[in-house]
C-alpha cells in the first residue's frame, strides 16, 4: 500500500492521533503538510522526523476553524508542492462538563474547532481535487459520535455531524472521483483523554471487547487504507477503530 507521489493535509498533526496520521503517511511515500495552531515546536519535530527519514514534509500554522486560515493552509500546501490529493480533518478539542453547566464558549469552541474545521478545509480541498478529478478526504469523528456520552453534549454533537456531513459530501463528489469517509477513534491514550478519570477509563476497557486502549498508530493505518488506491471503492464510510467498543 504505497502513497508514493500523493500530497496530504493532515490538521492538528504536531501530536496524538495527528502526529502519527502524519508520520504513517510520509512512511508509506506521501508529502505531509504538518499544520498546528499553537505547538509550533512540536509541529516541527514531526516534520524533522519525516524528513530525516527521507520523506517530504512542511509545518504550516493555521486556526483551522477559521475559513480563511483554512484556505491559507491549503494555499500552502499547492504552493509547497504543487496538487493536494489527500486531506485529513483531525484538528479538535473537548470542553468536557455536564449541559447546566456548560457555557455558550465551551459550546462554541467544540463546535468551531471539530466540526467547522471541518466544512472550511474541505470547501477550500475541493476545488484543485475536482480540478484533478481525484481526491481523498478523511474526517476524524469518534465512537462519541455514534454512541453519545455523558458531559460531551458539544462533542458528540460535533463528532456526529462529521458523520453527516462526510455521508452528504461523499454523495456530491463521487462523480468527481473524490472518496469522503470519516474514521472513528474508541479510547486512545492521548492528551484530549488525559483528562478522563481513572474510573472512566476502566468503564472504556471493560466495555471493550479487545480489553485493551487503541494506540494513535492504528488510527493511522485506517487513514492511510482510505487515502490508498486500495480504497477507492469505498465512500461515505465510518470505519470504528475502537476494539468493538461500538458495534453497528
């Protein structure tokens, strides 16, 4: 499964789920566009790690839940390497607190960076990859959006429109040869879980057929399928990888 010659977006990639997003697919041969808003550092360090591994790779600052930050960011990447054949919505954040007690910011905020970011990138990755008649677009939901979960009102809200939007979207580019599919994280250890209890987490593991977390990296692999030439029959798909904690 090589992505040799493909250029690819990947957004919050300086760490977790991104980070490793990012690194898979410079692995198997993609130029990566590494975007971040606020770990510039970090952001760098990936990019240092692709291209001492002989790949491609530039880190681009952006608020992807600005449009026109958005647009900036896919600018860059056509300007640093010519086509964009992949775009990868990962950027987000969580405000996790019950509904009386959440504010209209914590709202907004989840709603903006998950969910907006979503709409901005893609309606600014469309036009060179209808141009190019070809294109991969892969949105990070999670199981939350599918299942719900209790204090993430504006999280699964987001992550389950996602799903929406990644179904109505694949449905208007598939004849322009652009597959849009949405991959869906259960528990995996990053920084946005940290802030789980321990008793929350073993409620995840018990409630996991596998009785184990999942690791970043096989998110990536999922992503990396669906950005493959082996995947261009599928469209308008959520792939869960989550150890069967939610089974359809």
């Amino acid at each position: 499964m090589t992505l040799q010659g493909k250029v690819a977006i990947v957004t919050g990639a300086s760490r977790g789920i991104g980070k490793a997003i990012a690194l898979d697919l410079a692995r198997r041969g993609a130029a990566v566009v590494v975007n971040y808003n606020t770990s510039e550092a970090a952001a760098r360090e990936v990019v240092q790690a692709i291209t001492d591994a002989g790949g491609k790779a530039i880190a681009v600052k952006a608020d992807v839940s600005r449009m026109d930050e958005a647009a900036n960011l896919v600018k860059a990447a056509l300007d640093a390497f010519s086509r964009l054949d992949i775009l990868v919505n990962n950027a987000g954040t969580t405000r996790d607190t019950l509904l009386m007690t959440m504010s209209e910011a914590d709202w907004d905020t989840v709603i903006n960076a998950d969910l907006k970011s979503v709409f901005n990138c893609c309606k600014a990755a469309v036009r060179p990859m209808i141009r190019a008649r070809a294109g991969r677009i892969i949105n990070i939901s999670s199981v939350v959006g599918l299942a719900g979960q209790g204090g993430q009102t504006n999280y699964a809200a987001a992550k389950a429109g996602v799903i929406g939007f990644t179904k109505s979207l694949a449905k208007e580019l598939g004849s322009r040869n652009i597959t849009v599919n949405a991959v869906a994280p259960g528990f995996i250890p990053t920084a946005l879980t940290e802030v789980l209890s321990e008793e929350q987490k073993q409620a995840v593991l018990r409630a996991t057929p596998l009785g184990r977390f999942g690791t970043p990296e096989e998110v990536a692999y999922a992503v990396s399928f669906l950005a493959s030439d082996e995947a261009a029959f599928i469209t308008g798909a959520v792939l869960t990888v989550d150890g069967g904690l939610v089974m359809h």
